[in-house]
C-alpha cells in the first residue's frame, strides 16, 4: 500500500472522528530508538526530525533545513513546509496554510511533550482572527495506531526479512559462544553481526544474561565472564529498513543439568502451545492464558509475571498486547511475539520468543531460530 493509500484511510478516521486534521510529531527520543513510527507510515519519511500536517485535501511535511532534501525525496506526495526560525512562528503559519479555521485539530497526546503541546496551543492563540475562527486543539490517540495494527503484504515481506536477519545473527553467535565470553561480548558479536549484514541498528539493546542474572527479564550484559554451566537467555531483535524483528532464545554452555532441563520443557511446552491454540477473535488474556495455564499447572505461576508477547512493526513494542489483562481483541494481518518465561531468583530463567503473524485465524511463525540446538 502507497503512502497515498494509507493518508487516504487516515482521512476517513478523521472524518469518521468530526475532526479536520492530525498533527503528528514523534517524540525527541524513543526508548526503543524507533523515531517517528507514525510519521514514517504515512509520510515514508526516516529522519529523525519533523511533523505532518493532514487535513482533509492537505499533506504537509514540516522540516528545517537539514532535511528539505531527504524530505522531498523520501515523500515526494506532502507538501515540503520549511520549518525557519522559532517554532511559534512558523507552527502557526503551517496551521493557517492547512485550512482548518473553527475546526478540531486533533494531535497525539501520548507522543507529545508539554513543550510541544504548549507551543502547538500559542501558535492557535497567535493566529489572527477571533478565537472562533481558529482551529480547536483535540488530544487524540491511536488513530494512526489503529492502522499499523493490520500489517500489509508489504510490511509482513520486510518483517521477515527482519526475522530472517535477527535469526541468522542469533545462530552465527549461538555457536561460538564458550566460556570465557562476557555477556557484553555477547552481545557486540551479535550488534556485529546485524550491522555487516545489512541492518539499520538494533530494535532495542540485546539482552544477555548468564546464570543467576537470568532471573531478571529485562536485564542488561555485563563484563561477567559466562561459565561452563551457565544457561545464557538472550533477547534481541534488528531494524532492517525500518522493520524490527524480536527474537528471545535461552542457551546453555556445556551440559544442562535436570533442573535446566525440567524448566527448559515447561517453557517450551507453554511456547509452543500458545503458537498452536491462538485463534482469530481472542482477547490478548486469553492468548496469554493458553501459556500461562500450562507453567501454572507445572508449579511455577507465580514465576511467569509479564504479559506473553505484544505487536511488533514500525516499532519492537506495539498493539496488539497480549497479556493477562489485556482486551485486546486478536484479528488476522496482526503481528505479535509469543514469548512465556519462568524466572527463579538465585537460580536464572528461561524464555522463549517467536515472532509471527495471524493468517487464516491461527498464528503463523516468522521466526526459525532453532530451539533445542542450543540446550545440550
């Protein structure tokens, strides 16, 4: 689908919603390095600074100077607003050439600064005219979300090409991994690898964490040395032309001993359950369910606290959600990771993640990373 296509579905949310246009601007920094996914959506725009302005009849892209060239060339369907001196200034001439005088200019809440809001509402009291004759700031939110959720052909061939790439990374360095390699080492040979081979960067920091450390989800690599014993979860993903792929694989150095071993299969049993058991229709807690039952029924419930996977796209985390309180409702062309773990303080943890879409009414892996080959 055309960047025209997807602005033209836009313009139907916000007629749908009485509102006359959407301001889009991505925040400064996102925590998952993944600036402006909105703005690239609709505009195919990737730099790392600027707004769009829709209306019903208008496409305005709002850059400085740095990137007139790269605006024009990457969104040649908007309008190029050069974005000269102080923002008051030039935001409020931008929401005078839209057109939209006395009507609901709806921007994303969520995605804005104080800053931003703040100087979004003195550029509408700046402008000329009575207030009535100005457009009317509304927060609004998810209405472009509401359609990254659907994934296009398009999108669902670059996410796996994405997978492909973050897989191929994870078995390249899988193999090599001994004792005597720190997490932190770990982790570069893998941002190595993804880089030589083509990626834009990583979709979030890589996660290596050995033994005892492993208990923690969302742990950070050390210089820790990784021993002969240790299980190693590794959780990675990479951007390939703006597509992120996420990736969560538990390995073990040596031979695993029985307790690995037990916690290893309740995981995988979970994993792979879900895969099979989700459907079209599900709420993302009754997805969750279909792998929580399974470790809950093993003894260890309490130690499986996060939700089982979330949407993946534009960015490494977003909708759907599927997680024990989410209502979420699951639908075919969505894309979402499952990814149940057990997590014992003093001992380590295990997670397993794929990454796939829903076809047909049932899940449909991207992800081939092997499973077993590195657990002894």
């Amino acid at each position: 689908m055309t960047t025209d296509a997807r602005v033209q579905r836009l313009r139907e949310k916000l007629a749908g919603k009485d509102l006359g246009g959407l301001f889009v601007s991505a925040p400064a920094e996102d925590i998952h390095h993944t600036i402006g996914a909105n703005r690239r959506y609709l505009s195919n725009f990737s730099g790392s600074m600027g707004h769009l302005l829709i209306t019903a009849d208008k496409a305005f892209i709002a850059v400085d100077f740095r990137y007139f060239e790269q605006a024009e060339r990457e969104s040649p369907n908007f309008t190029l607003f050069k974005a000269n001196g102080g923002m008051k200034t030039w935001l409020a001439q931008l929401i005078g050439e839209a057109g939209i005088a006395g009507k609901k200019l709806a921007f994303e809440s969520q995605g804005i600064t104080y800053g931003m809001y703040k100087s979004l509402r003195d550029a509408v009291a700046s402008m000329p005219g009575a207030e009535t004759d100005r457009p009317h700031l509304a927060a609004a939110d998810g209405i472009v979300e509401s359609l990254r959720i659907y994934k296009e052909p398009g999108e669902l061939e670059a996410l796996q090409a994405a997978v492909d790439l973050g897989d191929a990374a994870f078995e390249d360095v899988a193999r090599r991994i001994e004792p005597g390699w720190t997490e932190k080492r770990v982790a570069w040979e893998i941002e190595k690898y993804a880089r030589e081979h083509g990626a834009e960067g990583l979709s979030f920091p890589t996660i290596v964490a050995a033994g005892p450390w492993g208990a923690m989800p969302h742990a950070q690599p050390r210089d820790h040395v990784i021993n002969e014993g240790d299980g190693v979860v590794i959780d990675m993903g990479v951007n390939l032309d703006g597509y992120m792929s996420d990736l969560t694989r538990t390995v073990f150095v040596g031979k695993p001993d029985d307790k690995f071993k037990q916690i290893y299969d309740i995981v995988l049993t979970a994993q792979l359950t879900a895969e099979e058991l989700i459907r079209t229709g599900m709420t993302g807690e009754e997805a969750h369910n279909l792998a929580h039952r399974v470790i809950e029924e093993a003894g260890y419930g309490d130690s499986f606290g996060h939700g089982l996977g979330h949407g993946v796209g534009l960015q490494v985390h977003e909708g759907p959600r599927v997680g024990r309180t989410s209502p979420d409702v699951i639908e075919d062309g969505m894309v979402l990771t499952v990814e149940p773990g057990i997590y014992l303080p003093g001992w380590g943890g295990v997670r397993i993640e794929d990454q796939g879409y829903m076809k047909d009414g049932k899940y449909v892996s991207f992800t081939h990373a092997p499973k077993l080959d590195f657990v002894g």
